[in-house]
C-alpha cells in the first residue's frame, strides 16, 4: 500500500474505490506483493531446493491457494477441511503435510486415501491409530513424527509450540521407541522427522537452537530421515521499527545441519508468504468524543480481525486520503462488538478524521480472515484479489440468510 496523490492504494486501485464498489469491511490481497514474497522466500533457501508447504491454516482462501499452487508450493494442514480445500485448490497430495495433535480416525482415513506426502504424528496414540487404520486399509502409509525440542520461539507466548510445556509433539524418548515401533510395522513407513517451535520468530537464533537439538537427536536415533520438516514460524515486521528474520543466518544454520544429516528439507511457512499481502478495509461508523481521547467506531470488528484481541497484536492503521491536519486527541479504533477487548489500536497524532470515512489496517494476510468469526451474529467480510488494476472477487460476503 502506498499514497498515490494523497489516495492510499494497492497496486494501482484506490482503497476509496474499493469501499465504494464492494463496500466494507472487505479484505484485499495483493497478488505482486504475494508473488515477491513467494519468490523471496525460494531465494532465500535455493541452495537445498526445500519442499515448501504452505500452512492453509493462516489463509483458507481457495483462490489464494491456487495462485499459491502455480509457484509449485504444496501445503501443511491441520484437519479434514484444510485438506479438501488443498486438494480442491489442485496442490499435488504429493506435497501435502498434515500435522497437528488430535487427528481423528475420520481425519486419518481420508488422508491415507488421498495419498498424501505425511501424516506427522504427534503421539505414541497417533502412531498406533495410524497403524491400525493402514492395516485395515492394507495400505502402506508414510508418516512423520514431530519432536518437541524444548526450544524457546521467544515469541508471544501463545503461539509457541516448542517448549516441553507445550502440547505439540514428543519428547527424545518416546521418539526413540516410536523409531523402533516403526521399523517393525508393516503398515507404516517413517520417513519425516518434523518440528515446529512457534509462530512470529524474528530472531535466527531459537532456530539454530532448534538444529542443534535435531542434530543431537539424529546421532542418537542412527536411523536415516527422507526428509526434515522444519516447520514454519519465520516473523514478518508489523511496524517499521521491529527487527526482522536474518534469514542468511538460518539458511547457513541449515545447511550447516544438513551436511551431517543429508535429508530433503520441508518449510510449512503461513504468515510470511501470505500475511504483508493483505489489507482490512473498514469505514468510521462514528466518532464518539470523550474528554480524553475520541473513540473511532469501525464497521470491522473482531469478529473480523481476531489478532488485537487475542494477542494484542498491532496492525497498522492508515487513513485512506491523506491530509495533513492532524487531530488534537488521541485516536481509540474499536469495533462495534460488545467486548471491551474489541478494540485495535489507540493512536496519537493522528490525521483528523470524519464520519463515513475510510482506513485499512495492514499486514492481515496472515490469520485474519482464516481466525475470523460469526461473534454478535456478524456475516463474515468479502475478499477481493488485486493484480494491476485487476479485481476479482474471491469470497462474496456472506448473506445474513447463512446465518439464519
Ligand atoms: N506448521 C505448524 C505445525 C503450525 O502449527 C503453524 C502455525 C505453521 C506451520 C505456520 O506458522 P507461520 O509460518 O504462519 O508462523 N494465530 C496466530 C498464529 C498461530 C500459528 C499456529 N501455527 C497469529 O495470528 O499470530
């Protein structure tokens, strides 16, 4: 987004137009900048050529899967409705992942029957329920089991999934007697190792930690991996001023790694292919003026936009023609939801700002519209897809009749 003759823009479309043509809230994607980030990320690790596996869970979005899929990117699911939209999508079920703790006997089975790439196991339970299924399918089924390497993210608390308080994954021991297990069934194939140690990580260095302890724990086990899923986590910078992901760090880290332990290595990146790609677009319902500060009541809310509430998460907030008065009160952006936590972000120094008109809030590609709900009985935003001066429609709101 930037200020073409003071309009704020994507691509080469006004965000004013947008709320004029498709009303708001709506979210707004731009292709250029989905594409940069895909080819970037390639880049970044082109030496060992890495299977890239989109996490469907930071954007469900069919027709952003699919654009996704043409740069040859297969994806990481965590249940039965992630899958089918993967495969609906057309990604290759060679090149799809399925992690998560509490894969159901329903779950399990389609997944064997779509033939995918792994199920990454995430219990001594699970492995058993796979291969109980596989036998009575008589089918061969390949699986991964994820470690929890008792590494700090050193991130918010809440999306890290690394620690040994965390429930995702097992410990070096019962890896060990999972490995055993494996070699010894007929039904089930291991051949991934996988880990995942949290999301938002802008410091190289919980990853190399994370390495380190794979590498020690691949000494132990002698047991050789086709392949290393080294999940996905890497940060993007919600403000100008935050430190961003050295990724010539954790790809020399990697390699590093991979020249004791030669495996392919699979990334299950969500956030930072798709999250700086999207916008949030909203229009001022009112002003309400209090001695204080002036609250700016938005049509989008947190049913809309989860992250402020959940993690107090910032998302920039930018007006949509840009003027140079500037208001003598602080800014509180809100929803109209009945939750004092529906609230965005508290500004000072702000444009002045009127009734009726328009902001977008940045960097929403990632777990905005996927996190979002019907909460006070709100329809869910419309998406539209930007390329150039292109707009294509890619979720209609939803109608109220749906929620009827
Ligand atoms: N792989 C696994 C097994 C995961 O659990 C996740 C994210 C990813 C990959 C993708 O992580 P990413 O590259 O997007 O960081 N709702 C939170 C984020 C939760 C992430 C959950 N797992 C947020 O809005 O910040």
């Amino acid at each position: 987004m930037k200020y073409i003759n003071k309009k704020l823009t994507i691509e080469r479309v006004s965000v004013e137009s947008i709320a004029k043509k498709y009303n708001t809230p709506i979210y707004c994607y731009s292709y250029s900048k989905l594409k940069e980030n895909i080819l970037n990320f390639k880049k970044n690790f082109k030496s060992f050529s890495p299977l890239i596996c989109f996490a469907i869970k930071s954007n469900t979005n069919v027709n952003l899967i699919r654009e996704i899929k043409k740069f040859g990117l297969g994806a990481d699911v965590v249940s039965k409705g992630e899958l089918m939209i993967a495969i609906k999508a057309g990604i290759n079920p060679k090149k799809i992942v399925f992690s998560g703790v509490g894969k159901t006997t329903d779950e399990i089975r389609y997944a064997i029957d779509k033939k995918i790439l792994l199920i990454n196991a995430e219990s001594k339970s699970e492995v058993l329920e796979i291969d109980r299924i596989a036998k009575l399918k008589k089918k061969k089924v390949f699986i991964g089991i994820r470690i929890n390497p008792n590494t700090d993210a050193k991130t918010l608390s809440q999306i890290s999934t690394g620690k040994k308080e965390n429930k995702f994954g097992v410990n070096s021991k019962t890896l060990l007697e999972l490995v055993s297990y494996c070699k010894n069934s007929k039904n089930i194939k291991l051949k991934c190792l996988s880990v995942h140690i949290g999301s938002q990580i802008l410091n190289h260095r919980p990853y190399e930690k994370m390495l380190n302890v794979l590498d020690k724990t691949l000494n132990k086990l002698n047991y050789k991996f086709e392949f290393i899923d080294l999940g996905g986590g890497m940060g993007i910078s919600y403000d100008n001023k935050a430190e961003k992901l050295n990724y010539k760090r954790y790809n020399f880290a990697i390699k590093k790694f991979l020249k004791k332990n030669s495996s392919k290595i699979i990334f299950e990146p969500g956030r930072s292919i798709i999250g700086n790609t999207g916008v949030l677009i909203s229009k001022i319902v009112y002003i309400k003026k209090d001695s204080q500060k002036s609250f700016v009541i938005l049509d989008a809310a947190m049913n809309d936009l989860m992250r402020p509430a959940l993690y107090g998460a910032i998302h920039k907030i930018s007006p949509s023609i840009k003027r140079i008065k500037k208001s003598k009160k602080t800014y509180e952006f809100v929803g109209p939801i009945c939750e004092s936590t529906d609230k965005f972000s508290t500004l000072k120094n702000f444009q002045e700002l009127k009734e009726k008109e328009v902001v977008a809030m940045s960097d929403v590609g990632a777990y905005g519209m996927s996190l979002s709900s019907n909460y006070n009985l709100r329809p869910k935003a419309s998406e539209i897809l930007i390329k150039g001066s292109k707009i294509k429609v890619i979720r209609k709101r939803q109608k109220y009749n749906d929620l009827m």
